[in-house]
C-alpha cells in the first residue's frame, strides 16, 4: 500500500467539485473517489439502484481492514441545482481558487468534507504505515439531495446481507452555521409532510346559501392545526412546529365560489411525536370542523439522537484540539441520511461551514479545508487507538 503523496484536500476536492454531479447524476464523481482510495489500499464496491418511478443512482461503498472497530465515514457526491449560472460569480464547476477560496456547487455540501476525510485517511495511513487498527470504511451515495430512495438507505441494506458492522458513522455534512467548530449534530428531526383537499359545492357568490365554500373549512382546518404549539420542546430538541407551505385555489373568477381548495403543510418535529402519532392527530384535528376531505401524508423520517456519548465525545476533544472551541450538540435544521445509519450504529454529523450551501457562489476557506482535515485525523487516530 502507497499513501497519497499529499495530504493536501484541496487538489481532490476540486476534481469532485469539477463533475456536474446534479442528483441523480454522478458525472464522474465517484471515478475520481475510487482513484483517490484504491491507492491507499480500499476495496471499492460501485453499487447502483433503481426503483419504479425513481431515476437509478449510482452509490459507493469502500472499506480498508476486516476487524473492528469500524469507522464509517459517509457522505454524498450529488448536489443540488446551480439555478441561474449567470447569476455566480465564478463558474459554478470550475472549482476556481480567489481570495483563498474554493468556489463551486458542491464545495461546502459536501465534495469538500469528503475530500479532507480521505486526506485525513492517507495522513493516518502514511504515519503509521497503515490502519492502527480496526477497519474505516465510506457510504458515499448520488441521492442525498433526492428522493433518498436509491442511494443510503439501499446501500445499508447491501451492507447488512454482507454481514458489515459498522461500530460508529461519522457523516460529513456542513454543520456549521459560521465558524468551523461551532456544531456537531447528533440527532435530527423528523420531517412529516401533509397535502389537505378540501372539497365543497360550486355555486355563485351571491347564492351562498346553494353553495358549499371549502375555502372556509380549509381555513378553520388550517386554524386547528396551527392554533397551539404542538410542544415546548425536550431535552436535546427545539419545539416542534407546523408551517403552511402553499395554499391553493386556482379560481379566477370574483363571481364563483369555487369547489375545491388545498393546501399543503410540513412539520418537523421532536422526540416527543412519532409520525403515525402526528397522523393521528392531524386527523382528529380535522374532523373536528368535518364534510368532505382528503388528508394524504408522507414521512421523510423519524426523530432521532445519538445520546452524547463516547463516539460525540471524541469528535468534539478533536474539533476543540483544531480549533480551541467546544462544539454545541445540536439536533436542529433539516433531515439528513444519519436518518438512516442510526438503524445501524451511533452516528454523529461534523463538516464544513454551511453559510454558502445550496446558494450561489457557494464556496468554502482553504483554511477551513486544511482545519477539517486535522479535525478528521484526530477522529480517525482516536478512534483507532490501541
């Protein structure tokens, strides 16, 4: 085995940030992932899936050493949309250097933070000619910023037939809101997502009385289902919350009461709310004001946390050696694919600042990217310690 000549990040997240990897296409990524870790020594699996109705995505699963412990790093090569390129101040897939920057779709969420991983893999290997021990192995899926249905979730179940065991997974994603070191996440929220039609009787606004409006009923359905706080919280969790997305009518006409009305809605809520718990509630609710609706829901996951610990306590002694902060434990902002892995093992979230993610002119530090990597070494040689 011959570690990487360099232990710099830079040079590999730049050939990552170069494929236009916009879920679900892979464009290269995970060609220039296996280039980076064959040479150290990793068996690379190229797994692809598909499902009905779902474009197929291609996923990787890389492991170095047999034994425990064993680290998973997991993280995603998709990203989402450039939008307007005109709008960016630098071409959204050069990857560029300016003003020690690295800027590009992808370079803070999260090509970058998988770049310094593997960087900090080759300073571990170089140093100690090899693993100290145990086995590390990468989950890198192409549908992270997707439907989720053909990348994560199905490469864990591969796993799982193989009889792999993960003991710990660290997942990469940009936790940070402004300093590197400020957040580690070590639970989510779950995400349930609601679609309420409401169907009455066409008629003319001057009839009222030979019309059914289901404007109103939506209104006083929506009135029961935002009127009061679903909680005040829990220990490791900010209060659950309903937001109204859309509301829709689609009636042009100032003379018609129309005969359908709908809206949609999202919660994401805390540990104390299941989503078959929710959907119950969100039923009573509107059977309260009653007539003819539809409610259909859907789950993007379950509440979740890894309990702070062992495993988040080792990446925080590392996040505060690099960068003399002590990290919050956090469990806010949105869903994520740690959704899945807590199935399986304790999973905790550390990456890159994620002010710029998802926006034009995303970009990341050059300082940040070499910090990172010390954060990840120091993972990796804490967790492997004989």
């Amino acid at each position: 085995m011959t570690p990487a000549p360099s232990l710099d990040p830079l040079p590999l997240a730049q050939a990552l940030i170069r494929c236009s990897s916009v879920t679900p296409e892979d464009a290269g990524a995970l060609d220039v992932l296996v280039g980076a870790l064959e040479p150290l020594g990793f068996v690379c699996h190229r797994l692809r899936f598909s499902e009905p109705g779902t474009a197929a995505v291609d996923n990787l699963y890389a492991r170095l050493g047999t034994g425990p412990p064993h680290l998973c790093y997991a993280g995603h090569t998709d990203v989402v949309p450039t939008g307007d390129v005109s709008a960016w101040r630098i071409e959204p897939f050069s990857a560029e250097v300016v003003e020690g920057m690295v800027w590009g779709r992808g370079a803070a969420d999260m090509k970058g933070a998988i770049a310094c991983f593997v960087a900090a893999l080759a300073r571990h290997l170089g140093a100690h000619g090899g693993l100290a021990r145990g086995s590390v192995s990468l989950l890198i899926t192409g549908d992270e910023e997707g439907p989720a249905v053909n990348g994560t979730v199905k490469v864990l179940g591969w796993m799982a037939e193989r009889g792999e065991v993960i003991d710990a997974c660290l997942v990469g994603e940009p936790t940070n809101p402004l300093r590197l070191g400020d957040m580690i996440k070590i639970g989510r929220r779950g995400s349930l997502n609601g679609h309420l039609t409401v169907r009455g009787t066409q008629g003319h606004v001057a009839y009222p009385q030979l019309a059914d409006n289901p404007i109103s009923r939506l209104l006083a359905m929506l009135a029961e289902l935002t009127g009061r706080p679903l909680d005040d919280g829990s220990e490791h969790f900010q209060p659950s919350h309903l937001e109204v997305t859309t509301i829709d009518v689609g009636n042009r006409a100032t003379n018609v009461i129309p005969a359908e009305a709908s809206a949609a809605f999202n919660i994401r809520f805390n540990d104390r709310h299941t989503a078959r718990d929710l959907s119950a509630w969100l039923r009573e609710r509107c059977d309260t004001v009653g007539g003819n609706y539809e409610l259909t829901l859907s789950v993007s996951g379950e509440a979740f946390i890894t309990l702070p610990g062992t495993f988040s306590e080792t990446v925080a002694e590392a996040v505060g050696a690099a960068t003399g902060r002590r990290p919050a434990l956090s469990t806010t902002g949105g869903t994520s694919d740690a959704r899945f892995i807590k199935d399986y093992c304790p999973v905790v979230e550390f990456g890159l600042v994620g002010q710029t993610m998802h926006r034009v002119d995303e970009h990341v530090s050059l300082a940040d990217l070499a910090t990172l990597t010390d954060i990840y070494a120091a993972v990796i040689e804490r967790f492997l310690a004989p």
